[in-house]
C-alpha cells in the first residue's frame, strides 16, 4: 500500500518483485504461465534465484547452506526437484 501510484507502477513496469518466506523458509514466487517460452521462463528464475543470492543475510556463510532444496511446479500440478548447488554454482 502506498500514497504515491505513480512511483509504485514506474517501479513495477521496470520489474520490481518482492517476495516473503513463510514461517518455514520457503519462497512461493511466480515466475511465468505456461504461455511464456522456455528462454523467458529460465530468465525469470534465474533472475529470482540472483536476487535471492544477493538478498542473502551475510551471517549464512557457505555454498550451499542457504538454499536446502529447490523445485518448480505448474500450478496444479507435480513438482520438478531442482539441485540447488547447481543454482547456487551456476549463478553465484
């Protein structure tokens, strides 16, 4: 919520997220529809997981503590297991 529109849609149309972790630590973002093509959809979680690297408290040392397990899904459907070492290699 905010008083200032103007500066709120500036920022969003120039691709500002913000995400919150549940009680457990876990991150739900939304990162493409189906409609999207494959490079768009691995430009967005590439872009969620930089940002969560960056984001990342500076007490949490190491490579691969911060990110325990990680996965996509569609909406209504199963879960694809990611590795998340290979995330924290590849875009660290």
């Amino acid at each position: 919520v905010t008083a200032d529109i103007k500066t709120a849609i500036q920022k969003l149309r120039a691709g500002q997220v913000s995400y919150r972790n549940d009680k457990e630590g876990n991150i739900h973002l939304f990162v493409g529809k189906a409609s999207f093509t494959e490079p768009s959809l691995l430009s967005n979680a590439e872009a969620l997981v930089k940002s969560l690297i960056v984001a990342k408290p500076k007490v949490i040392g190491g490579r691969g503590e911060f990110f325990l397990s990680a996965s996509m899904s569609p909406c209504m459907g199963p879960a694809v297991a990611l590795d998340p070492l290979a995330l924290w290699d590849d875009l660290a």
